[in-house]
C-alpha cells in the first residue's frame, strides 16, 4: 500500500494533458485571432475606400454616376477583400446637391483553423461600417492668383460650357476694380486668415514664383467668412509671369475665389475675401499690349479722291487712296463735280449705282473727268482674348477653362460651391 500511493506516473499524463490544451489555445489565439484581425483590418479599409468611391460618383452632380455608386463601391470593396458583400447602403442628396453622404456595411466570413479542434465555430462573420461625406472644398493648396465672383454670386467661367474659354484681366497701375469681376489678381499666401485692420507685407518675389510652380503648403477656410488675405502688388513681374507661363496646358490649377463687396480697401491694409475654391486649366497668359489679348484698335476717317469714270467703270472704295485697308463702314458717300462756281452732285441710282456691302461705285452715266468721291469710313476694332482694350504693358491677361466639377482640397461643405468638391471619411 505504501509502494502505490508513492506513484506518481498517472499525474503526468494529465499535466501534459494541460499543457496540450493550454498549447492548443495558444494556437488559436496566434493563427485564429490573427486572422481574424487581420481580416478585420482589411475589410475596414475595403468598407472605407467603397465609401469615399461612392461619395464621388454622388458628388460628380451627375445622376448616371450616382445610379452607379453602389455599383462602384462593391467594386473597390471586393477588389480590397475577396467575398466581401454588401449588407446595407444608404444616401443622402447623392447626385442632386453638391453636399451629401452615403454609408455602406459590408461582411466577410473568416475560417477558423484549430478553433473548431477545441469546440470553437468553424467560421466568423465580420462587418465594417464607413460613412464618407462630400461638399464644396473649404481648403486645399492653391497658387497666389485669385477670381473674383460677380455680384450674382457666380464666378462666369464655371457658368460656361465645359472646355469653353474664359479670360481675366489684371492690371497694376490700377486698383482692383470691383465692377469687373473679370479682373484677377495677386496675393500673399503667408497671410491666410489675417484679420480685416492687419498691414500687408509683400512677398518676395522668389516666393511668388516658388508658390506658382509648386503651390502653396494647404490652407483651409475660415468657418466664419470671409477669410482675408492681403493683396499684393505685381512688382517684378516677369518673373511670375513666366511661372504661370510654365503652368499653359498642365495639370489643373487651384485658385482662391474672392467676393469683392467684402474687400478691405483700406490703403497700405487692402484685403481679398475670399468664400471658396475653383480649379481651372490655364490655357494662355499675355502681356497687356499682345494683341492676341487686348485685339486692335477700330480707326474711322474722312476720304476725299478725284476719279475719271468711263460707262460701266467700277470703282472700289475699299482700294481708295485714302483709306488704310477694306472697311467696315461707309456713311456720307458723296460723288460730285465743281465746274466753275457750279458743283454738280451726281445721283445714286441715277447717274452711278452703289453697293453698300461691297463697297463698289459702277458709273452709269456719260464719261467724266476729275470727278470727286468722298466719304467717311470705319474700320471696327478686334477683340483679343480679354476684349478691346487700349493696350497696357502693365497689364496681364490670363486665359482659362473650367474643365467640369473636380475632385480635390480638404475640409468638405466649407466653402461656397465654385465646381470644386472635397471628400472625407467622417468619423
């Protein structure tokens, strides 16, 4: 009886026993769990990345698009974790408002390797809910060149047909001309947000052109508007000019828009107000006095020449002595004779026919001498890109194009809605 309560051989069966099943569980808590985790992760970076794909097919403005956002968001959610199917999905304002937000679940079933050994399921449902919200860009990285809205509140390139052309004016010699809203002009970007009494340093010329050519660090709008920020004048010109220059064509550009009413016009403290973003493609920058810009200016004068006319002569008043080229206009033709202290007025009609849109005298009556031909003409002005104008060496004109609403900036439903539209994750 001694001899066998002093064995202890059964004992270490069972603590290997507890050992197995303690190693077993360490095993489903290595390779179960992990993948678990690991799926988990995956399925809320597919669940993210299907709701910021939907909210850009709702935030294009475009009710096809928005038809498709379900269609797109289990595209990217699929492509991220294999089997991933959609359990729910909801919008707001998707496709009709430039400010919205859709949510979307999606699930993935996990299998469990060792856990179903020790009675665990064979497999685990996971879900991941995102939500993303889009709106007008509040912030973003633009270059120092501002727009300015009209008083309807419009900014009248991204009115226009998409690709269409549109040109601004800016002039240094003059002050912001509120009545234009046309006109651009120059910031400086190291004063975003200053207050409405602030001075206004200048920015170094090196840093106009650094800004340009590679944009400004982000920026975001007041939550209060307008966000001021200091104009500043266009010295040493030719250098930014050739920084925008080097943007003609490329990729679309960032520019602050400004509400002129609510400028700061007080000298040495002039201010822009600045309510929102646009992006634009810049297609042409010239010089004030290039007549690609400012177009030529319209001439009229007074024409008096002495011409022989024989039956049937025509006679071309556009290749008239006396005037510099084809015109546009002629008034006060008067064809006449003085002989003596008699002056004979010929007739139209009568004694010579005349075309108005040619231009072309045809002599119906007997051959005459010295005959006297006078009129007034006019030559109509060109317009350039930036409409006639006198030519300005000072002046710059900038030609764009809204290429449609763009995705781009930060902080959505910030600022006004100038065809530029931010998307985030919320929460």
């Amino acid at each position: 009886m001694r001899v066998r309560v002093r064995d202890e051989r059964g004992a270490t069966i069972i603590f290997v026993a507890l050992a197995l099943m303690a190693i077993m569980g360490m095993v489903v808590m290595t390779v179960d769990v992990g993948a678990l985790l690991s799926t988990r992760r995956r399925l809320v970076r597919a669940s993210d990345a299907a709701a910021l794909a939907a909210a850009q097919s709702c935030a294009a403005g475009d009710l096809l698009l928005a038809l498709d956002a379900p269609a797109q968001a289990d595209s990217i959610a699929t492509a991220n974790v294999s089997g991933a199917a959609r359990t729910a999905y909801s919008e707001q304002d998707c496709g009709t408002r430039s400010s919205g937000s859709v949510t979307v679940t999606y699930r993935s079933d996990q299998s469990m390797v060792f856990a179903p050994i020790i009675g665990g399921a064979r497999s685990r449902t996971l879900t991941a809910t995102s939500t993303a919200v889009w709106g007008p860009a509040g912030g973003g990285r633009p270059i120092p060149v501002e727009f300015a809205i009209e008083a309807t509140g419009v900014l009248p390139c991204v009115t226009q047909a998409i690709g269409s052309a549109c040109a601004y004016w800016w002039d240094n010699s003059v002050d912001h001309d509120l009545a234009n809203s046309s006109n651009w002009g120059l910031m400086n970007l190291d004063t975003w947000g200053t207050t409405p009494d602030a001075s206004c340093p200048a920015p170094g010329a090196s840093q106009m052109r650094d800004w340009i050519e590679n944009e400004s660090a982000s920026v975001v709008l007041s939550p209060v508007p307008p966000t001021y920020v200091c104009v500043t004048s266009g010295h040493q010109t030719q250098t930014w000019f050739d920084a925008l220059a080097s943007r003609i064509g490329g990729a679309l550009d960032y520019f602050p828009i400004n509400d002129p009413p609510q400028m700061v016009q007080t000298s040495g403290k002039e201010k822009y107000a600045i309510i929102g973003f646009t992006t634009l493609q810049i297609e042409a920058v010239l010089k004030g006095n290039d007549p690609a810009a400012v177009g030529t200016a319209g001439q009229a004068g007074h024409c008096l020449v002495s011409q022989n006319f024989t039956a049937l002569l025509t006679f071309d008043l556009d290749a008239a002595g006396c005037v510099p080229g084809p015109v546009d206009q002629v008034a006060n033709l008067t064809v006449w004779k003085k002989i003596g202290n008699n002056t004979i007025t010929y007739l139209p009609g009568v004694d010579y026919l005349y075309d108005s849109g040619t231009h072309v005298i045809t002599w119906l009556a007997t051959p005459v001498k010295s005959v006297a031909v006078e009129f007034d003409w006019q030559i109509a002005g060109s317009g350039g890109a930036c409409g006639a104008r006198p030519p300005d060496p000072n002046a710059i004109c900038l030609v764009a194009s809204y290429q449609g609403a763009q995705f781009g900036g930060t902080a959505p439903g910030l600022g006004m809605d100038l065809g530029v539209r931010a998307i985030r994750l919320a929460g």
